[in-house]
C-alpha cells in the first residue's frame, strides 16, 4: 500500500515538470530568430512568470530588472499559459502600435469581473468595431480647449478646499485630493453633472453618506477589486466560493452603470428639448451621443455607449490624478523645479491673473516638468498586452500568430541607452529642444502612441497645467520633513500608485 503511494508522490512532481517543459519548448518554438533560425533564448520559464505575477512584479519594476538582465533585448515570458514577447526598444514598439490590423488587444479575460467593467468599449476593441466606436468617439476630443475655464473653475474649489483643510491639519491628504479635483473635473466636462467630491472631501463624515460618498464608495471598490489574484485563479468559480465579496461587487458596479445611463439619459434630453443652462459648455458625452444619434455613420447602442462612458469615467479621472500626485511630489522632492517653475508663471502669467491657454502653451519649462513626470511617473506602467492575428516577423524574431507583445513602457522611459546615464533622476531639462534632437520617437510614450494612442492626452495635459500654475500662484509646497519618501505602492490595474502622500503647503504673502 505505501509503495504506489510513494510512487504517485514521486510521479506527480515529474509529470509537472514535463508538462511545464513541453509548455516552454513550445513557447520557445513561437519566436524564431529569423537570422539563426534558432528559439528565442532569453526566456523567464512558466513557474517564474507566475510567481512574478502573483508578487505584482509582472507590472513594472520586476520586468524592469528582468529587461536590464538581457539588455533591453526581447525576452520571453508568460502570462497564465500565454506567451509574451516582452520589449522595450522604440522602434519594436512603433511598429507593434502603428499597426492596429495585425496586434489585437488581448481580451480582457484576465477575470470575469475584468471583462463586466470594460463591456465591449473601445479600450478592448478589436479591428473594424474599435474603428466604428473610435470615430464616434474622436470628436469630441478634438478641441478640450474649451474646458480651459471649467477646469479653472473647478481648481479654485480645490484650492479653497484645501484652505480650509489647512486651518485644522498640518499636511494634506493629496490623493484623495486628487481624486476628488478630477473626479469633479470630469463631472463638468465629461457628464455636465456636479459630483461635490470636493466640497466633501473638507467636511466631517456624515451618519447618512452622500450619492456622492456612495458613488465614490462603489467606484473605489470596483476598482481595487475587478483584478484580484484570487479572481485570477478561481475564475468564474469565485463568485460562488466568496459571495458576500461577490454581492457587493456587483452592487457597486450597478450603482456606476446606473450612474452612467442616467448621464446618458440627461444628455439625449437636453438635445431634445433644446434647453441648457446660462454659459453651459456642450460635454464630451452630449457629442459623443450626439455623433451617436445621428443618421450618419456608425452606431453604439446603449450598453455600449454606457460601457464607454464608464470607461471615461474610470480612465479620465484615476490616471491622472495619480500623475498629479507624483508632480506635487517631485515639486517638493526637487525644489529647485518649483523655484523654477514659480519664476516662469511670475514671467509668462503673472502672481494673480488666471492662467489662458495661450500662456499655458507657452510655457516651456512647465510642459518638460509634466513631461519628466510623466516618464518617471506615467499613468501606464506598461501598454496593455497585444495579440498577433497571424504569423508576422518583428525585428529580429518570426513570431506565430497568437504570440502577445508586451511593450513595457516603464523601462523604455528608464532605458540609459536612450537617455544617458542620468536616466533615473528627474531633470526636465532633457526634454529641451536642444536635448530632445535625434531621439526616437517612441522613446517617450506614456499615452501610448499610433492610432490607439489615448484619446484624453491633451484633457488630461491642460487640466494637470492649469492646476500646477494655479496652485503654485497660491502655495509653496514641501515634503513633511526631509526625510519623507513616497513608497509607489502597486496600483489596482497598471500603476504605481501614491496612496498615503501627504505634502505640507504654506500660503504665498
């Protein structure tokens, strides 16, 4: 009896091994260097790649160190049991995100919750339907300057907010800040709607929450919650294993696509009946619907369109609130940058006038500090993986149809080949004119690039502008004491996240 069970022990960990094996060789197989006609050679094996996963460090700084190992030069690793090819060369990377027909989106299967938020929108959308959704949606990015004035608006409550804030507490909680300043920011623009975050975020919490505080609630659980390692791993099995988590997911994420269908339903009636308020400015959904609408072109219905509002809603305010936490961070981890910066909106704006979108533009030395920010501290750690529809050669490599790129922006943005020696300290000055000559172009990426290249830059770029001149004219900033250091911590989807950075702030005389 003891011995079949010692040689099922035994046979068991060799059956795994091979198994394992055979998935290698196989990936190995999918790659063919097309000058030897030899496997890829740079490889992090299966059971690597998994651990890698379940510690967070597939995202950024793990593939990262991984990358330095094989010297910037692709290298294959594995998602689950999907092969991907990992690379961090600029002109790799161009030719992977110009060519939209060939790389597909990898679907977002990651976990069923994963694919509920994302629905069919056009962030997974592949081929002839991400082009039928992005022309509907392209419009109304085409001119954000407009918003030029209720992004102002919107940042002098924010500024009045943390006025108040200050008269009780010594540093100020900056994320949720953050949060709340875009979270209104998008409101306004996006939705028409007033979502108050930031009149709530000074006052005490109340016994009744707020729509605001419950919407906040069940947008922060979505989020922290639609990619978990044990979703991963159970799969469709979890929602009956854990069904308390399970019942308040799907709570919250009714609450947001009720949310959405509703601003939905606000804007087709303001078309309707024709009537807005005194000074309204037209919202990027009344367009996006209005294109919609219309008897031209193609149509979204409105599961669709609500799975694009949602993801507006995530994607307009989350990544760039995070960036602007790190900017107000390096503004006081590198004084000399705020010194700097203080003396160009003394030069180009002025102490007291509002800032226009002419001045803003013209200000040279604020758009390498947000540019700087964004290398070091993007809103994407790395570009979503994509998947070959057919057999295709990339570089060095013949690559089988159903090989994933992952191109892994992070270490693109940190690769000393491109940016010298100095490539891990935050200088601006490297995205002078002078400086920037002769660099790829896709060496700098952190809204991705080609035609799925993030349809929000310039709204997420003139809202952070706009903002840093405005505060700056107000507060000078400082880390707590000397010794403070941010500690990233991993973000709920592609990010390092900045969750408990507190700043001091003193009001200018």
């Amino acid at each position: 009896m003891i011995i079949p069970v010692v040689l099922t022990l035994v046979a068991i960990p060799i059956v795994l091994y091979a198994i394992i094996k055979y998935i290698e060789y196989n990936a190995r197989r999918s790659i063919i260097n097309i000058h030897t006609k030899k496997p890829i050679d740079n490889m992090v094996g299966l059971i690597p790649s998994f651990g890698m996963f379940l510690s967070k460090q597939h995202t950024s700084f793990g593939r990262y160190e991984t990358t330095k190992e094989f010297n910037y030069k692709p290298f294959l690793s594995f998602l689950g049991t999907n092969v991907l090819l990992n690379v961090s060369q600029p002109e790799l990377a161009k030719k992977v995100l110009l060519n939209w027909r060939l790389y597909e989106k990898m679907k977002p299967d990651v976990t069923p919750d994963l694919k509920r938020v994302t629905g069919h929108s056009v962030v997974f959308a592949n081929g002839e339907d991400w082009k039928a959704q992005r022309q509907i949606m392209n419009p109304a990015f085409f001119n954000v300057d407009r918003f030029a004035n209720q992004f102002s608006i919107v940042t002098k409550e924010c500024l009045r907010v943390m006025s108040e804030m200050l008269k009780t507490e010594e540093t100020l909680p900056i994320p949720s800040l953050m949060t709340a300043l875009t979270l209104d920011i998008l409101g306004v623009t996006t939705f028409g709607h007033d979502f108050n975050y930031l009149r709530e975020a000074c006052l005490p919490p109340s016994k009744i929450p707020s729509e605001s505080a419950l919407n906040i609630k069940a947008y922060e659980y979505v989020m922290t919650n639609m990619v978990t390692v044990s979703k991963i791993l159970l799969q469709g099995s979890y929602k009956s294993l854990a069904k308390k988590e399970s019942i308040e997911f799907d709570s919250s994420l009714k609450r947001l696509e009720d949310l959405m269908s509703s601003m939905i339903q606000k804007s087709r009636l303001r078309s309707k009946n024709q009537v807005v308020e005194e000074n309204y400015t037209e919202t990027l959904l009344d367009m996006m619907v209005a294109a919609n609408d219309s008897d031209e072109g193609s149509k979204m219905d409105d599961a669709l369109l609500r799975d694009n509002a949602l993801v507006i809603f995530i994607a307009g305010h989350d990544t760039t609130s995070n960036t602007l936490c790190y900017a107000l961070y390096s503004l006081c981890k590198y004084p000399e940058t705020q010194t700097k910066l203080l003396q160009e909106i003394k030069d180009k704006v002025g102490m007291k006038s509002e800032p226009t979108v002419e001045q803003i533009d013209g200000m040279d030395y604020l758009n390498m500090f947000i540019k700087e920010n964004l290398r070091l501290n993007g809103p994407l750690d790395n570009i979503p993986p994509k998947t070959l529809n057919e057999d295709a050669v990339l570089g060095d490599y013949q690559l089988k149809k159903g090989v994933s790129v992952a191109i892994n922006s992070y270490a693109i943005h940190r690769n000393k080949q491109i940016w010298g020696q100095d490539a891990e300290e935050f200088r601006p000055e490297r995205f002078s004119e002078a400086e920037s000559k002769g660099r790829h172009s896709n060496a700098y990426i952190p809204f991705s690039a080609g035609p799925r290249t993030c349809m929000g830059n310039r709204f997420s770029l003139l809202e952070q502008k706009i903002f840093l001149v405005s505060l700056l004219q107000k507060f000078e900033l400082s880390l707590p004491d000397q010794d403070y250091v941010c500690k990233p911590q991993s973000g709920d989807v592609m990010y390092f996240a900045a969750r408990d950075l507190r700043l001091t702030f003193k009001k200018r005389e």
